[in-house]
C-alpha cells in the first residue's frame, strides 16, 4: 500500500497571528527549526502561510533591509491561499500538488477543516529515503546545469541567481569544485550588521550622521559568497541510489547536494524537489 500523508506530516503546526511581526515569525522559524509558519487570524481561522521564499523575496533589497523586521507584519509578505490536503492521501498526491502548485507545503486537515498537520518537502524527502531504495540513481533526476558563484561574489548577485534559476540555491566553487552551498536559509538568518563588522569592511565618505548633522559616516560593504557559504558541502556521486541522497539529506538536515565525479568536480545538483519528482513517477 503507498505511504499515506498522515504517516509522514508533521504536527502540531507551528502559527503566528496576521499582525505579528516577521522578527517573531523568524524567531519561531529559528526555535523549532522549521521553514514554514501558518497564519491565522484572531479566530484561529488559516489566513495564509510564511515560508523561507516570502522572507527573501520581500524582505531584501538593494538597500539590505526595508525597514526593520520588527515594523513588518505577518500579513504584510504572507502567501495564499493555503493549500491543503487530507491525510488519508498518499504521498504521491501530495508530491503531486506541490509540484503543480510549486509549494514546498500542504496544510493537512481534516473533513471537520480542522488542520491536524502539515506535510512538507522535507517530510517527503524521508518519507522516499525510507520506502524506495533501488528504483532510481541521482543522476535520473539531477540538474546537470548547477548556477555557481565564487566567493567573491556579493550578497545580492547570489539573489538575483536563485530568483533567475528558480533553485533557491547556488554552489561555490574554486576550479570547477565545490567549496560551499548557499540556500535561502543562509540567507534568511543573516545577520547582515555582524558579517560586515565582523568582516570590518568599509569606507568613509562625508554624509549624514544618525544624529543629523554633517560629519564622516562609514559605509559598509555587502557580504560575500564566501561570508555566508556552508562551506565544505557533503557531496554524492551521480550513480548513487536516490534513495541513499535522500537519506544523506535527511541525517544531515539539508536539502541539497552538489554532485561530483570521481575527480570531485561539479557534474550537477540534487534538491528536495528533484526527489519530489522521483515520488511522482512511483
């Protein structure tokens, strides 16, 4: 019988109110190790949902921050509707709906509407590591053409990468190996201030002092690849079982691999939504 969506969804759900403030929905994010915050209203009624995407497409800019997250609200950046589905549904449904709708989450509730779960790409990943050993290779299923950067590339270069090629994430390289990966979870929980005083870049030009008066103010530079890079990234050769990338992705709580050959050089990329497609063709 195929795995059903009750089997593998997560639960309780993590919520915010519509008029919280995005610094408590990344801090709940942060807290429990999630990447996706539903939001009610005041009833407790769905509104909408925040996920790592909305934070990096709204939140940042050219001039770093909009404004500060405390003065952001929930409901402000939320996506909807929420999609749902019920737990009696099989994972193939569920990757299924993911991939129509390119969501990385479906609300699971009940026939009463009541939600009781929440099934994400994550949850799917195990789910597949656990149930389809031996029915496919990553190279079935990876991207052979990997957006890169190299470490000196700044912050918003890497943003335009990710929106441009629609992975969410880029690999550093140096001579054609991968050195490090960037994900939208490197991203979100940047703190810019402490990487560019930590890496005490900056200039001096004559402005406007936070006081208001004229003087010699400090310019910082962006941070670069190599600032907010998970560097060392595990690896996985493109005639592995699919299902061993999933497991190796689960155990290490990421959702991404570069693929290497046997010199090690970059030859692909396998993510969570590569294995989501694998689910959809069991």
């Amino acid at each position: 019988m195929p795995p059903r969506v009750v089997t593998y969804m997560s639960s309780p759900v993590i919520t915010a109110y519509k008029n919280d403030n995005l610094a408590h929905v990344r801090n709940l994010m942060m807290r429990h190790h999630i990447g996706k915050v539903v939001i009610t209203d005041s009833n407790g009624n769905v509104s909408g949902i925040i996920s790592k995407s909305d934070f990096i497409r709204i939140v940042y800019n050219r001039k770093r921050y909009i404004k500060p997250l405390s003065n952001i609200m929930a409901y402000e950046i939320m996506s909807y509707p929420v999609y749902a589905i019920q737990p009696g549904r099989t994972i193939k449904a569920a990757a299924q709906a993911m991939l129509r709708r390119n969501i990385g989450s479906l609300l699971v509730i009940e026939k009463s509407r009541k939600p009781v779960g929440i099934i994400t790409k994550a949850d799917l990943i195990r789910a597949y590591a656990e149930r389809y050993h031996g029915k496919a290779k990553v190279n079935d299923f990876m991207e052979p053409k990997v957006p890169t950067v190299q470490k000196t590339h700044n912050l918003y270069y890497v943003i335009d990468l990710m929106n441009e090629t629609r992975l969410g994430k880029v690999v550093v390289t140096e001579g054609n190996k991968p050195v490090g990966v960037i994900t939208k979870s490197d991203i979100m929980f940047l703190n810019m201030e402490s990487v560019t005083r930590k890496r005490v870049k900056y200039y001096k030009r004559p402005g406007v002092t936070g006081r208001g008066f004229g003087g010699v103010i400090r310019i910082y530079t962006l941070p670069l690849a190599g600032d907010i890079m998970t560097p060392d990234p595990i690896t996985i050769r493109p005639n592995e079982d699919l299902a061993h990338a999933a497991d190796v992705m689960v155990k290490n709580g990421i959702g991404t691999l570069p693929v290497v050959d046997e010199h090690d050089y970059l030859v692909g990329i396998l993510t969570k939504k590569h294995i989501i497609q694998a689910i959809r063709r069991m």
